[in-house]
C-alpha cells in the first residue's frame, strides 16, 4: 500500500485495538488497567499520564466505533461512522519527532486522553484509506469462529485470514482432513 510508515503504524494501532475486544471472537483483550499500559507501551502511544478507569471505559467505546468501521456493510455506511468518531473528536496537526521515529505528524490534541489520541491518529489513517477508495482492505477474518479484524496489505488484496500462521493454518488443515475424509 502507498501509505507512510506512521499511516501504518496508526492502521496497525487501530487492528490491535479492534481485536481486544470479545466482539471478535475472543474475551476482552483490555479487562482492566495493567491491560491497557501494556497495550500503550506496546504501541508506543507517547505522551499519555497516569491511566485511570474512566480512560478504560472511553478506550472501549472507540474501540467499538472502529469496530463498526471495519464490519461496515459499504462504503457509505464507513463514511457516515467514521464521520461520527471524527467530529467527536479534537484534531490538532502538529509535526513531530519522537523516540528515534522521522519527521511526522500528530493529529491528537497536545493534552489528549488516551482515547482521543487514537480516535484522532486512528481516525485520520481510516480516513486516508477511505479516500484512497481502499475500504475493502478493512476485513474481518474468513474463518469461521474468528471475527478478527485487519488490514489486508497484499498488492491483489486477497488476504482472507487474520494471520496466516494461526486461522490461515487451522482451515488448511481443516480443508485436507475434509479433502481425505471425502
Ligand atoms: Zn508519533
Ligand atoms: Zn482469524
């Protein structure tokens, strides 16, 4: 995809995000604050203080927005959610370099909460991706008890599976056994 690394990042950011909550499949990847630091430090979200319940609780309902944008039934309706979580939001650009990372540019409010700051940054990389006319690579997983989400970043854009290695590799398996059964 034709997209900057920090574009990446934020894309990267907002799957992780996505699939934390039990409304893909699993049990609630942010069950409480521990969770949540580990999640920042891992996406190397910078600048957030002290992480509180209330943090918590607006981390998910974003989570839950951006959720509705990966499962949008077209483009329309991604545009019109996406919209929603945009205009909830503060957008302050602001050019940037951080932690060893090149010349880039923020898009959360200097003094943003947690879930402003990945509402902003999340929120603009899907806005560039729509404008691109690239909503198809906002996929959920094929495999039947996985609701996964993620962004498919093959050049044909064929990508069906979450991760190759895991479902990839479970309905492979699944498909031979059914292949020899037959
Ligand atoms: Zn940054
Ligand atoms: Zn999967």
């Amino acid at each position: 995809m034709p997209f900057g690394h920090d574009m990446v990042h934020s894309l990267a950011t907002v799957v992780e995000l996505v699939n934390t909550s039990p409304s893909t499949g699993g049990d609630e990847g942010l069950p409480g604050l521990p969770e949540l630091a580990a999640f920042v430090e891992a996406r190397e979200v910078s600048g957030i203080g002290a992480l509180t319940a209330r943090d918590l609780g607006q981390v998910r309902i974003v989570r839950e927005a951006f959720h509705r944008v990966f499962t949008a039934a077209d483009q329309p309706t991604a545009v019109r959610t996406l919209n929603a979580l945009l205009s909830e939001t503060r957008i302050t650009p602001r050019l940037t370099e951080h932690d060893g990372h090149p010349l880039h540019v923020h898009y959360h409010a200097a003094d943003a909460t947690l879930a402003e700051h990945l509402a902003a940054d999340c929120g603009v990389a899907l806005a560039h991706l729509l404008v691109e006319g690239e909503v198809e690579r906002l996929r959920t997983c094929a495999a039947p008890d996985c609701d996964r989400v993620f962004v498919d970043e093959s050049r044909n854009r064929s990508r069906v599976y979450c991760d190759s290695r895991t479902c990839g590799n479970r309905m492979h398996v699944a498909a031979y056994r059914a292949r020899r059964r037959a």
